[in-house]
C-alpha cells in the first residue's frame, strides 16, 4: 500500500489533495502518515480521523491540547510546533505534498527528500528559495519532485517524450489577477478585499494577492528557471484571463504545446498523485464550443513591476531567491495589516534587495539549509525596517 504524508492539509492545495484522496478510497487504498495544519484544528482533526493519518501537526503549539482533545481514542497522535511539523517529514513516505505557504514550507519539503519521498511541490517558495539545494539533494536520494503548481504542471505534461534541449521558449500564462482591468492609477488604493476578488481560481489569500500583483507570477518564473533549467530569457509571460491555458512549450521548430483545462487545481495535484499514471479526475470538462474564444495580451511591466524584479532575481542567482521571497513575504504582510499600499510592494521588495546587495555573494550554487535561513532572516528584518519608514513616512505627510 502507497504511504502518503500532506503538510498543509487544512489549505487550499491540501484541502483538494485530501478531496482526491478520499474519492481514491482514503484510508482503504492507502497508509496515511503524516497531516499538518495551522491553526484549524478542528479541521485537522476531522481529516486525520478520516484519513486514519498516524500522526497529526498542527503548527501552532498553543493548539496541542485541543488537537489531542479531538482525537482522542482515534489512535491518531497528535503533536504541535514548527518542530514537530519537521519531524513529522521525517517519517518516511512513498508519496509527501508540500503545501505549507511561504518560506515554512521548505524545510519539511527537504526533510522528505532524504528518505526518496516523491515530493509534490505546491509550495513554490522551495524552489525560488533554494532551487539548487533541493534538487541537489533530490538527486542525492534518488527521489523526485513533481510540480503542483498548475503552469509548472502544465509544462512538465508538455514536456513528457520530449527532449528539453529541442526547448526553445516556456510560456507562462497569467490570468493578471482581481485588479487587471483597473487604471493603473487606481492601482495605489487598491484593498485587501479588491485584489482578493480573483476573476478565475479559488486559491488561499497570499497567493491571490500575490496573482493581483503578479508577484506569484515572479515566484513561478524563478520556479520555472530552477526546475526546468532553462535560461531566463526562454521564459516568457503571457496575460491570459481565461485561464484555459494552463502554460505553454515552445519547441524549436515552431510548435507550441499547451496544457488546457478548467481552472481546476485538482488538474495538477492529481496528475502528481498519479503519476505516471494518467487517471480519472472529477475535474469540469472542456466545452470549447462553449468556451468560444480564448484572448492573450502583454503584460504591462509598469503596472507588474514584480515581473522585472524576478528579472534581477535571476540575474543574481544563489540566495537572491531567498531575499526576494522573505522580502516579499513581509511587504505582504504590511499590505494585509493596512502598513502599505498596494503598489508599495514592489517598492519595499526593491529597496530590501538594494540594501542586502553587498551581502548575498552572486553565481553560487552552493547553498546550505542554514545559508537560506540565515538570508531569509536578515531578509525579513531589512524589509520591516523599511516597511516601518514607509508608515513614519506617511505618518509624517498626514
Ligand atoms: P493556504 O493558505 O490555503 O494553506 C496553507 C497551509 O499551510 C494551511 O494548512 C496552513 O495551516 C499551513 N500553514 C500556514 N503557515 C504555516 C506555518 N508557518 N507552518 C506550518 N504550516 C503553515 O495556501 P494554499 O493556497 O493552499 O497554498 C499552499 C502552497 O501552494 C503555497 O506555496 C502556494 O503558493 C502554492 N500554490 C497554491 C495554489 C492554489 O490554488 N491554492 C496554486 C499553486 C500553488
Ligand atoms: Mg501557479
């Protein structure tokens, strides 16, 4: 029987994950180890009975008395912490999904390398953190790593048989977020709740302010030069707002290969699930006679600055990934808690590189766990300190 762990379980991604599980004969068909959460217990609990799992995490310690509370007599463990969340990835499994947010979710990813877990890698943080480490470490174990993310997907399907050397372009497709139809103008006073309304895909709310942004769109190139090894300039982005086309191959002799569907993340998650298999997913058919037409357009750089940023962040390579995520993980947060406005993002994120530009050390590959952590931190406290000059700033103006 397949042993199958999913860090993340209460989000969106493993909500979904969970979904297919179930519908694949849950518990019957498989061994359940590991399911963490955050701060849901209740709903951790109710899956990890569910799924028979054998351990359960949540992330937040103060959470331990309630989950254990929930699962008692179900023979489930429970646990609680950061740690525990580690040590859970430690447990060997056949099959592990990563997908934690943000930057939490690189190190149980890694952990679960080091047995040769076959890692589902919704967590794109891992690859723009530490792209090399990981699949160095992947190759090392022998394991492997399948994308989650729809347009990396997307691209690993339009690859199957091919040469990557006969590569000549990936297309990433974009859906240009709740607010891609707003004046550029207006774009300063956008809200939380305005760049949450996303036109086509149900996602957790980081990365449906991060797609308003387009700094998800940032994140998935770095992604897509990590993991398909591609130089940066064969990757190209492309506003799509149907979100049909989940991304897109360019051979050299012309043809384009894309990936169609609905917009449906079940497409991913259960094409990694059963891969190399190809099987039944309860995912909406396409009626393209329905459908009708399809339309594409350029991405505006002014109103995406993110896209020229993960420009730089190429450039750089080694940890500049790793800054550029942490940064961009706080200018988040102070957009979410009404620090910054919308378009100040990017800002934040720039001026946080600019100050640890002395400090990253350029071409390497070579990078530690630690190496990324210890980056991510300082990361962290310069975008903060920034981010509080922005508010005196402001506060100074009103
Ligand atoms: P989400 O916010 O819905 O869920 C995140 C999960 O991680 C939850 O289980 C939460 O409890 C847990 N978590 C949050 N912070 C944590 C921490 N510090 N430590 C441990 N656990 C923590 O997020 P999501 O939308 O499911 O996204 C998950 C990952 O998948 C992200 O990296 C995202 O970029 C990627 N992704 C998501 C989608 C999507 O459609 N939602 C699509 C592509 C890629
Ligand atoms: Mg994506």
């Amino acid at each position: 029987m397949r042993s199958l762990s999913i860090f993340g379980a209460t989000g969106s991604i493993g909500e979904q994950t969970v979904d297919l599980l179930l519908r694949a004969g849950g518990a019957k068909t498989h061994r359940i180890v590991a399911l963490t959460g955050g701060r849901n217990i209740a709903r951790l609990a109710d899956m990890a009975r569910d799924l028979r799992a054998e351990i359960a995490v949540c992330a937040d310690p103060s959470g331990l008395a309630d989950l254990r509370e929930r699962l008692a007599g179900s023979g489930v463990e429970a646990a609680a912490g950061t740690s525990a969340i580690i040590e859970a990835a430690e447990r060997p499994a056949d099959w592990v999904m990563s997908a934690i947010v943000g930057a939490a979710g690189l190190e149980p990813g890694f952990r679960a390398l080091r047995h040769g877990a076959t890692l589902a890698l919704a967590n794109k943080e891992s690859l723009v953190t530490a792209g090399p480490l990981l699949l160095a470490e992947a190759e090392r174990h022998k394991a492997r790593i399948l994308p989650v993310d729809s347009e990396h997907s997307a691209i690993f399907q339009a690859l199957v048989g091919e040469d990557i050397a006969a590569v000549e372009r990936i297309i990433l497709t974009a859906s240009g977020g709740a607010l891609r139809d707003w004046p550029l103008e207006a774009l300063a006073r956008a809200t939380v709740k305005e760049a949450l309304a996303h036109p086509n895909w149900a996602m957790g709310q980081r990365i449906t302010i991060d797609s308003a942004s387009m700094f998800n769109k940032a994140l998935e190139v770095i992604e897509t030069r990590e993991f398909f090894g591609v130089d940066p300039d064969q990757i190209e982005v492309i506003i799509h707002p149907e979100s049909l086309i989940h991304s897109m191959v360019g051979y050299r002799d012309g043809a384009i290969m894309a990936h169609m569907g609905a917009p449906d993340m079940r497409h991913s998650i259960g094409y990694a699930l059963n891969w190399p298999d190809r099987s039944y997913l309860p995912v909406a058919r396409l009626d393209l006679a329905q459908v009708g037409q399809m339309t594409f357009r350029a991405p505006d750089l002014a109103r995406y600055p993110a896209l020229r940023l993960a420009r730089s962040v190429m450039a750089r390579r080694g940890l500049a990934g790793a800054a550029f995520n942490a940064a961009k993980e706080v200018a988040l947060d102070h957009f979410l808690a009404g620090g910054i406005g919308f378009m100040q993002m990017a800002g934040l994120v720039e001026e946080t590189l600019a100050t640890l530009d002395g400090e990253l050390g350029h071409e390497n590959d070579a990078m530690t766990l630690e190496d990324v952590q210890a980056v991510d931190h300082l990361a962290r406290i310069r975008a903060n300190e920034r981010a509080d000059a922005i508010a005196r700033r402001q506060a100074g103006e009103r």
